[in-house]
C-alpha cells in the first residue's frame, strides 16, 4: 500500500512537474513569437522592449529545460555542444536569430507539435490581419515598390516577400494540421491565394513554393485514400520520400552553396541564371569574395530593401538561406541546423505530409533567407516534440 501512494505521490508530481514546463514553454514561446512578428511589420518598433523580449523568454523556457525536463549523460553532452557552438557563432555574427532558434527547439521538448503549429497559426495569422488592415486604413503605411512595370504591395510587411513568405509558411502549417481532412475546396483556395499573392505582391517564389503544396499534398491524399493507384506505385512514392525527402535539406544546400560559389561573371550561361534569379548568385559570390567563409561565422552588414520606399545605392543582401547561415552564422552551426533537419526528418520518415513540408521549406529557402526566423519557418521546433502519422 505504501508503494502505491508513493508511486500516485510521484506520478502526480511529474503531471505537474509537466503542466508546469509546458506553461514556462508557451510563455516563452509567445513572447519570441509575437516579437518576431511585430519586427516584420510596419507597427512602430521599440529596441529596447524588442532586447528585453529575448531574455525574459530565455528565462521561462530555460526553467522549462533545467527543472522540467530530464536528459540522459550522452543527451546532456549533445545539446552542450550544441549551445556551445550556437554561442560562438551568435558572438561571432553579432546576431540572435540562432539562440532564439535553438532555445525553442530545445525548450519545445514533449510539447506537442500540432499545438505549436496552431499557436503559431494564432500568433502569426492575428498579427498579420491586423498589419493589413492597419495599412488598408491608414494606420501604419502599405508599401509598395515597382518592379518589372508592376506594383507589388508590401501590405503592413516590411517588405512584399516577407508578406508573401508569411502567407506561404502559415499555407505549410494549415495544410499539415488539416491532412487527412482535405478536401478539393481546401486545394482551390490555396491555388488562388498563390494567385493573389503573385498579382498584388508579385511575388513568383513563395506562389509557386504554394502551388508545391498543393501539388505534394494532392499526391500524398491520392497515394494514401485512392484504391485504384497500384500497389507498386505506392511503394516507390513512399520509397522517394523515406530516401529522397529526409535528405532534401542538404541538398537544397549543398547546390545552393556549390551554385553560388562556382558562379562566373563572364560565362554567358550563369550570367542568364543569375539574371533569372535576381542576381542571387552574385550577390552571394561577391559576398564570399569580400569575406570568405569562417568557423563560426562573423559580423556582415546586410544591407537590403524593407521598411521603406527609399532607394538603396549600396544593396548587399543574400537571399538564399543556405549561403546566408555559411556567411554569418559560419560552418559549424550550418552543418549542425543541417544535421537536425536530416534527424528530424529520419524520425518522422514515415509521416510524408510531414516530407512535403520540409521539401517545400527547403527549397523555398535557396532562394529566400528565412530558415534560422521562427515568424516564418516553424518546423525545426518539431525535432524534439511528440509525434503523429498518418492516422493524425
């Protein structure tokens, strides 16, 4: 009988050793968020209310991860180095992006991904309603730039890719929580928001990376719901997705990088893909030519558009994700952001709604620079939370 109380005394201790450690975790979570979002919107800023943000999360979600959660000696080792290395390169880069990243992968551990997905969806989708009516209204200022003859409409964003990217990553997380209840309905309204953003926006990347979902998803529900596609047919998608779909992170990597660095100025060829891509590919190779490639990284100035209509003379920005971590946030904490994804995604191998995500972030993300901004790309934070499949 003893034995019984004690294990109920030590049963209910850990319920709310967990309740406990998730509030810390929302909390945290919440704040990271909504800052994260409000920087990229047209709202007034306050620096120092932003600097605070970060350690006042810092200290809820690391109560989480010292008192609430257990690791074992070789866990405790790994996430050490981790964080380490994380340091480094955030002291070295002068940036924050990756502590906040790391943190909240960290402190996401046995919260369940799906709520995370709908916080997100709260958070991010709230904020971005109220920034558009806000610049519909004259509240805040709707900037527009011309490009190729075309208004593209920034709409309370700082910037008209930002608006289209945060329409994309919330199209990711909707059709991922509603996976085995789409339906045509929920396929044609995201093709025509990908045409709305490409006809106010003008924005060809983050249309098409929606129309990719579209595409992956409609597969994925034909291969899975559809009894008239054949069984060896079945066994090769699943196939491509378990050998293909887990390593599709570092090789949208390794072709961006290699791209990137073998790019010529005077071959005719890559002068027509640069040209093509916005002259990404110089951009980033100027950039490798100016600073070179560190351990764990180092301070560049990235000069960009956003948050105003003002002509900029000395624009050096590099878009593409991969290139961007391997120049600021140096090697090291680029192969671990790397080795995290392909862990994630090996561990998840058997959920290809999740795969589709993934493939479509990660080539999103060669050309656009958001994967280390939890405002935008929430889907590292899955790596250490619960799982789901298919039955969902």
């Amino acid at each position: 009988r003893r034995v019984a109380v004690l294990s109920e005394k030590v049963e209910r201790f850990r319920n709310f050793d967990r309740s406990q450690g998730e509030l810390f975790f929302w909390i945290g979570f919440i704040i990271l968020l909504f800052r994260g979002m409000w920087l990229s919107t047209m709202f007034p800023q306050n620096r120092l209310l932003s600097t605070l943000c970060i350690p006042i999360a810092a200290l809820f979600i690391g109560l989480k991860i010292l008192i609430c959660d257990h690791y074992s000696a070789k866990q405790m080792v790994l996430a050490a180095v981790v964080v380490i290395c994380t340091m480094l390169s955030c002291y070295y880069s002068r940036t924050v992006n990756a502590f906040i990243l790391i943190l909240l992968v960290f402190g996401s551990r046995d919260i369940e991904f799906e709520k995370i997905l709908k916080m997100y969806l709260v958070v991010v989708g709230t904020l971005m309603v109220l920034a558009f009516v806000a610049s519909q209204i004259g509240i805040i200022e709707n900037l527009q730039y011309v490009q190729r003859g075309r208004i593209r409409n920034s709409f309370g964003i700082i910037y008209p890719t930002d608006f289209a990217s945060h329409v994309f990553y919330c199209m990711t997380a909707i059709f991922y929580l509603m996976r085995n209840k789409l339906k045509i309905i929920y396929y044609v309204i995201a093709i025509g928001v990908a045409g709305l953003l490409y006809y106010f926006c003008d924005t060809r990347l983050d249309s098409l990376s929606i129309l990719l979902v579209v595409f992956l998803f409609c597969m994925e529900n034909v291969m899975e719901h559809t009894s008239w596609i054949k069984e060896g047919t079945v066994r090769i998608w699943r196939a491509f997705w378990q050998k293909i779909g887990v390593y599709s992170m570092p090789l949208a990597a390794m072709v961006s990088i290699g791209v990137t660095l073998l790019y010529r100025g005077d071959d005719s060829r890559w002068v027509y893909i640069n040209d093509f891509l916005s002259h990404r590919l110089e951009l980033g190779k100027n950039m490798y030519d100016a600073y070179g490639i560190r351990l764990f990284g180092q301070d560049i100035e990235m000069v960009g558009f956003g948050g105003s209509v003002t002509d900029v003379q000395d624009y050096n920005f590099v878009d593409c994700s991969y290139v961007y971590v391997l120049m600021v946030n140096g090697i090291l904490f680029l192969v671990i952001l790397i080795a995290l994804y392909v862990l994630n995604c090996k561990s998840r191998e058997q959920d290809e709604y999740f795969l589709c995500c993934i493939v479509a972030m990660s080539l999103n993300c060669m050309i656009a620079h958001h994967i280390l901004q939890v405002e935008y790309n929430i889907w590292l934070l899955s790596v250490m939370t619960t799982k789901r499949y298919r039955n969902g």
